[in-house]
C-alpha cells in the first residue's frame, strides 16, 4: 500500500490512515488553535469524525465552522472570516472537497487583510495587495480526489452581486500541509466520484493544450491525464480500492500543479452553468470535454495524439475523442448540459459569462462571442461535430 512524503509542491502526506497525523501536521505548521472549516453535508460524516478523533487524541482542541455552500459565495467566507477572528485562530483545518478547501484558504488568507476580498482577485499583481504575514497557515485535508484545491495558491468563490466566479489568488495560500488520505473519499457516493474525477482530468487535460510555455506543468499534466485513465473506471467500479483512490488523489493534486499553464473553454463555461444552473463544477466539466477538445481540434491535434500514445489509449487525436466518449458513458454522464439541468434559453447569460471568464483567456483557440455560442449549441443539443 502506497505510503509517501512529498515537498513538492507543498508538503503532502500521501496513504491510508495518514489522517491521524493531523495534529502533527499543525504543529509542523504553527497551528496552535486551529479552526476546522468544513461543510455542512460532511461535519458528521466519517472523515470529520476521524479529523476530530486526531485531534482529540492529542489534545489539540478545535472549533468547527461549517456554514457554506457548495459552489461557495463570498459571504460564506465573511461568516468564517468573523468566526476565526472572534475564536482568536491561528491557522485552518479545511476538510472536504473544493468548496471547504477553497473557504478554508480563503479565511486563513482573509482573516488578516484590511481591504475587501474582491481587492484579491487572479489579475495582474493584484496579489501583492496583501499584507503577507497576516496569511494563517492552512493544513488541506481532500476528501474528493478532483479540484486539486490542496495543492494551488488559489481559492475560488462565487461574487453574488455579478454572479461570476472569482479566483482569489495569493502564493502563500498554498496550503502548509496536505494529508492526502484515500480512506476519507472511500464514502463519496458514485456521482461524485466520478464528478469529481473528471475535475482532476479536466484539469491536467485543459492545462497541456493551453498555448502557453511551461513544460514543467505539461509533463506533470501528461501523467495527470493518464493516472485519470486508468484509475477512475476502478473507483467507481469498486469505491474501497485505497490503491487506486490514493492515485487518483494524486492525479486531483497534479491537475493543480499543471494548471499552473492555465485552463481552457471547458472551465470557461462550466463557471457561469454552475453560477447559474448550480451544477456540480466537474461534472459540467466532464459534459463540456468532448465538445471543447473538438472546438479546439486545430490547435491541439499534435498534443492530443502525444497524449493518446502516451496513456496507451491510441495514436491520434480521434482516439483521444473516442476513449473521453467512452469513459464518460462508462461513468454514466450526461451528454448535454440540458440533461445535466442547464436551460438552453440561457444562451445570452451563459455565452456573456464565457467569454469574461479568466480561463477562456488562455484557451489554444480564441473564445469569443461566435465561439462561445456555437459551443454552447454543440453542448446543448449533443452535436459532436
Ligand atoms: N481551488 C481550485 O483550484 C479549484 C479547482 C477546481 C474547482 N474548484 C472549486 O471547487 C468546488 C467543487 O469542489 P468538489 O467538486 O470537490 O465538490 P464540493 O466540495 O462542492 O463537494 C460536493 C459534495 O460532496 C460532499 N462530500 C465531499 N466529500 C465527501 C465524502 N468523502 N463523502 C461524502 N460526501 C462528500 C460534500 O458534502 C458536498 O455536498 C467548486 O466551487 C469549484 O469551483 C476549485
Ligand atoms: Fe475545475
């Protein structure tokens, strides 16, 4: 069974039972009086139990904050923000998917700033805003092998008064710790083992077709892709394989790391669905892929039919199209967004949320408005052509 220490690109504690280690983790980094933030769906499911039973272990107290949604809003932030300040906190304990990792970064990072959260957003140098030793420390416990939350320096959050999604941004949000333990995703229903799966392949996939130079995230991204391939068909086929659980873990983390070379049109649209629609982020991605690697088909023929070799999976592109196709039936997605509940009446809204969303920017063809159009009538009606 898999047990691993890594530092790169934080330091991540991988394998079964590691969870245990939590309170060791806060004092590796500085953690005294931690704040648990959490879900609400997960604060008494088995992973929290385990987290608590750590920490109790050691006597290391902790408070828990749990009251956020999915797809997060900036107020769900503001709450934790007002509980970390008044509990006199020095550091979070984010337990879950990338909802609760995301708000767990996004509090540790806030607690301590002056100017709104908005001032922090993924543009320019807008991150050199902050006051950088007033950033908590954040330990990442996944619990879904998808976002790859626990490995990236960013934390996404949903503005309610102009509905898009917002990446709030700073390095040293990257979490001090990850405990990377497959036995906390182990009670994932299907559904979003396999939503969130597709998340992390979504992630490494877009990264390696993005125009930009950084050969480091496309070889991490290649392998990102692969792991994906192989290991998420025997998760969903049998959730208590830990082996394949702690690779897709993995994959989820590396998806990060890769995206580092940015995302693409899958992600672009996927925000203003779910934004609107409140449709699970990776599985709106899963129903995107094939559409956009078709869309894209110009600019990443050569790249596709390199990762189709490499996966083992074919020799050119078509086979990279028809092994996605085949998985997603295999994992039981939808084919349209309007299976998935997304309204095709929605076009204007949608298209207008594409095109300003900041992954469209480095998607390898130019995501404007007859592009984000046809692709969203490709996507509705299920035309792959
Ligand atoms: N920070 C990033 O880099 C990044 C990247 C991609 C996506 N995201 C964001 O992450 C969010 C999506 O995260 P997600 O897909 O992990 O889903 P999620 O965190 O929204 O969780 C979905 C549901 O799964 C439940 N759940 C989680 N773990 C469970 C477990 N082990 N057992 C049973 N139930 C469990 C939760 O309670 C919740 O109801 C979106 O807001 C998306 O925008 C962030
Ligand atoms: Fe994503």
């Amino acid at each position: 069974m898999t047990h691993a220490n890594w530092s790169y690109p934080n330091s991540i504690r991988t394998g079964a039972g590691r969870v245990a280690e939590t309170a060791d983790a806060c004092r590796d980094a500085d953690i005294t009086n931690p704040l648990i933030v959490t879900d609400p769906g997960l604060v008494d499911l088995p992973p929290m139990t385990a987290v608590r039973a750590a920490l109790t272990d050691a006597d290391l107290p902790a408070a828990v904050f749990s009251d956020l949604q999915p797809n997060p809003l900036g107020r769900d932030v503001t709450a934790g923000v007002e509980v970390f300040r008044t509990g006199g906190h020095d550091g979070v304990i984010a337990v879950g998917g990338g909802s609760a990792l995301d708000v767990g970064k996004a509090i540790a990072f806030h607690a301590g700033q002056t100017r709104p959260l908005w001032d922090f957003e993924d543009i320019d140098d807008w991150w050199t805003r902050a006051d950088v030793d007033a950033i908590a420390p954040v330990i990442a416990i996944p619990t879904t092998a998808g976002t790859g939350s626990e490995a990236g320096r960013g934390s996404v959050i949903t503005h309610e008064d102009t509905e898009r999604k917002v990446t709030i941004f700073h390095p040293r949000m990257l979490p001090a710790v990850v405990i990377a333990d497959p036995e906390l995703t182990v009670g994932l229903p299907r559904v979003l083992t396999v939503g969130t799966g597709l998340d992390a392949l979504s992630h490494s996939l877009e990264a390696i077709c993005t125009p930009l130079y950084h050969p480091l995230s496309q070889g991490i991204g290649m392998e990102g892709c692969r792991l994906v391939f192989e290991n998420l068909p025997v998760v969903a086929a049998d959730p208590t394989d830990l082996e394949a659980r702690t690779r897709m873990l993995s994959a989820a983390s590396m998806g990060a790391v890769a995206f580092q070379k940015g995302l693409g049109a899958m992600h672009a649209m996927s925000h203003p669905c779910s934004v609107h629609f409140g449709t699970h982020h990776g599985m709106t991605n899963a129903v995107m892929m094939p559409y956009v690697l078709l869309a894209n088909r110009p600019a990443i023929e050569t790249t596709m039919a390199r990762l189709a070799a490499y996966a083992g999976i074919g020799r050119t592109f078509d086979d990279l199209v028809e092994h996605v196709l085949a998985l997603r039936t295999e994992l039981d997605v939808p084919h349209t967004l309007v299976e998935l509940g997304v309204d095709a009446d929605a076009v204007d809204t949608i298209v207008a949320g594409t095109v300003i969303d900041l992954c469209a920017a480095t998607n390898p063809v130019t995501v404007d408005h007859e592009y984000a159009t046809a692709l969203f009538a490709a996507a509705c009606e299920g035309r792959l052509d």
